[in-house]
C-alpha cells in the first residue's frame, strides 16, 4: 500500500475488564483512506480451560513483495500452478 511517509498507525493494548483484553488499531492515511480505519480484537480469557492467545498471522507463500507503477512497496499475489504449486517470479 503506497502511503508516501503520511501513515500513521496507532495500537492500544490494555485490560478492558478483569478476563477481557483489548487490542484497538487505528490506521490513519490521508492519501488513501477517506477516514480513519479502526478495528478493535476483543480476547475473553477462559479460567477453567487452558487456552493460550497466540498470534495471528498470515499464510507464508501467498504474497510477495513488489513495486507498483509508481516504485510504492506492495504485497502482490504468488502465482500458482492449478495444483498450488508456486510459480517462480518473472
């Protein structure tokens, strides 16, 4: 996503209530986004079981990096064969 150095991303961590943790992002780009994009990720810890958080993240070998047209860093999708074998970039 081309954002020319105007990106500013803004986390905020913190213990709503005793079991309940909060994680709010709020991703602020004047060139590209009309408003402000926030999310909010809500944890409910399970006393009686034993459950970890753990991170979420993205699946590996579905995106690389790239330039667009205009030389921005982008993730571009990873061409694959019909059998989801990667293709090797051009």
């Amino acid at each position: 996503m081309p954002n020319d150095g105007d990106m500013h991303v803004t986390e905020r961590i913190y213990l709503a209530e005793k079991d309940i943790l909060h994680v709010e992002l709020e991703i602020t780009a004047p060139n590209i986004l009309t408003k402000p994009w926030k999310t909010t990720r809500i944890f409910f810890r399970q006393r009686a079981r034993k459950f970890d958080i753990v991170e979420g993240v993205c699946q590996l070998g579905d995106y690389r990096e790239a330039k667009d047209e205009n030389g921005h860093h982008v993730f571009v999708p990873v061409e694959k064969t019909e059998w989801g074998n990667l293709v090797a970039p051009k």
